[in-house]
C-alpha cells in the first residue's frame, strides 16, 4: 500500500473535460499539506479497450499533471484507469492510503444531470 508521509493523500478522480484552471481552482483550496493522486480513467469514446482512448487518457494525465505542478501543488502519482470510473476508484482505494477524494467532471453537464450535489 502507498503511503504519503506526514501529508494527506487525496484521490483526484479527473473526468474527460474537467482540465486546466478548474482543476487548480478546485484543489487549490485542499492543498495545504496535501499531497494529489491523480486518477485518469480511459473513458471509453471510441468503443472497448480501445487504443485512442488509452492514448487519449495518457496524454490528458501528463498535461493535467503538469498543470497541477505548475500550480505549486504537489502530485503524489499519476494513474491512467480502467474506463468504468468506479472500477478505476476502486482499485486505487484498495492499494492507497487515501484520505479523501475529489470527483471532477464537465459541471455544465454535471449540473445540468444533477444540480442539487454539484458543488461549483
């Protein structure tokens, strides 16, 4: 199990299209002595397994990855995921330590499908 010493150890579980400054304006707060997981999950756009979405996930981790650093906040790991987003979640959860998770997708969409438990 991966441990963070002496900092927590928050799971970021990235949607497709909740990149750049959304993401930093949404750990920003959770930062101090907090060290990010990032999950990319390889959603499934262009059927099972597929090749371009593992491709696709790989290179939104990388660029979501350096947009946190270059924030100044800390990345701990980053995961490219299996396409199901609870499947992904759950194999990180069980071989971390993690302290809490944070779930970020498109909010247009997010809040359009479900507006009383977006928090923007």
């Amino acid at each position: 199990m991966q441990t963070v010493k002496n900092k927590r150890n928050v799971l970021v579980i990235l949607g497709h299209d909740a990149e750049g400054p959304i993401l930093v304006d949404a750990l920003r707060p959770r930062s101090e002595g907090t060290g990010f997981t990032l999950l990319v999950p390889a959603t499934s756009l262009h059927g099972p397994n597929s090749e371009t979405d593992w491709a696709d996930a790989l290179d939104r981790a990388e660029r979501n990855t350096e947009t946190i650093r270059a924030a100044g906040l800390e990345v701990v790991e980053t995961i490219v995921g299996d396409a199901d987003f609870a499947a992904a979640a759950g194999d990180v959860l069980h071989s971390r330590e993690i302290d809490d998770v944070v779930v970020l997708v498109d909010p247009e969409a997010a809040f359009g499908a479900r507006p009383a438990l977006v928090a923007v």
